[in-house]
C-alpha cells in the first residue's frame, strides 16, 4: 500500500471533518488571510522581481494539493510581470547536507547536483523564495528540507531575502500547522527574510477539497499582490 492509500485508510473515519473543516477553516479565516495578503505593489514597489518557488511534493500536478496552490500562487505573480522559477525538489537529483563544510557556507557545496546547478544560481538572484510543501507529520516534507539545510552554503548570500510559505494538510484541527510555522519563523528570523504571506490549507487531503476551499484564491491574491 503505498502512502496515498494509506493516508485514505486512515482517514475514512474522519473524513466528514476534513470535509467541513476545509470549509470552515477557509471562512474562518478570511481575516487571517487579509492580514497575509500584502497591499497592492507594496513588496515589489512596482517593479517586476524575480521569484524561486520551490515546490515539494511527490505527487503529480493533477493530484498534489501543494501543487495546486503554487499554480495559483504563480498565476497571480506573472499576472502583474512578476518572473516565476519552479525548482521541483521532489523529482530533481538532490542530496542532503553532510555537514562537512566544505562549502565554508559560501559555496560550492560538494555535491554538484540539482541544488547546486539548478537552483542555487536562481535562488542568489532572486527577490524572493516560496516554499511549498504537503504537511507530512507536522512539518514540512523531506523533499524541501533537504534544500533548506543545502541553504547552509550560501547561508550569508541568501539573507535578506523575501519569502512566503504555502502547505497542505489532511487535518483540520487548530493545532495543524504550529510546528511547521514555528520552524518558518524561526527561519525567517535567522535569514532575515521579510515573511510576504502565508497560505496554511488544513482540511485539505485531496485536490477535489483544496480546489473547492479559499485557499487557491488566498494564494493568488498574495502572488498578484506583491
């Protein structure tokens, strides 16, 4: 059985509430949103930036939930001339960091992979960094946190920054997304980035609930705001 089917197993018993959690939650929130959405050209000034998002699910495009909000998110930003790079972290050749230091956090890491050859050069030119993951037990997926740790070698080039987080999850319960935002903020804070929006979809465990919810429109608004 693989990890979709299992995550469907699990979760027939409490599908109603992911059912109607994705709509509440997306009501619910509609204030929170406002508050996330910057006001027109206020991060941009106007002028076009150029944005890296990096998308990490596994799944494909006509299935993933996190995909769904970074085609939104990428409507909105190229709607208004902004310039969009999509890194797939889940289907490049990709590897973690050793911790070895060879990169004296200011490159070339050792590994001359897609991070390294594809990414990287993207992510030093760029306005801003978006991250997109699927929640896999509280926190972001091992997909992109093999590229957040690979920041470690260009840790003082990629301060400074812009940055905005988008995640999925099955739950929708509160509670749902507090550790991966707590590891976001905290990351913020270290890079000194200027958080530019957050899109958190709990009650979202298929792409049929997240397309029916607020929070492709949450994501487009924020890319067609900057």
């Amino acid at each position: 059985m693989n990890r979709r089917d299992f995550l469907k197993v699990i979760g027939l018993g409490s599908m109603t509430l992911f059912v109607s959690g994705c709509g509440l939650n997306a009501t619910a929130n509609n204030e929170q949103s406002t508050k996330n959405t910057p006001e027109p050209s206020s991060v941009s000034g106007g002028k076009s930036m150029k944005i890296v998002l990096i998308n990490s699910s596994p799944h494909s495009e006509s299935e993933s939930t996190s995909r769904y909000l970074s085609q939104k998110f990428t409507d909105g930003a190229t709607s208004t001339g902004h310039e969009v790079f999509v890194f797939d972290a889940a289907n490049e050749e990709t590897h973690p960091c050793k911790g070895c230091d060879h990169c004296g956090m200011n490159g070339p890491c050792i590994f001359n992979d897609a991070i390294e050859t594809k990414l990287m050069p993207k992510m030093l030119e760029a306005d801003m960094l978006v991250l997109v993951t699927p929640l896999y037990y509280y926190g972001m997926s091992a997909q992109l946190k093999i590229i957040v740790d690979r920041f470690y070698s260009r840790t003082t080039k990629l301060n400074g920054k812009k940055s905005v987080i988008m995640a999925t999850a099955y739950n929708s319960a509160d509670w749902t997304m507090e550790a991966l935002l707590s590891h976001y903020d905290t990351l913020v804070r270290y890079m000194n980035w200027e958080d530019c929006g957050k899109v958190m979809a709990i009650g979202c465990g298929s792409r049929s609930l997240v397309e029916r919810s607020e929070f492709g429109e949450q994501a487009y608004k924020i890319g067609a705001s900057l």
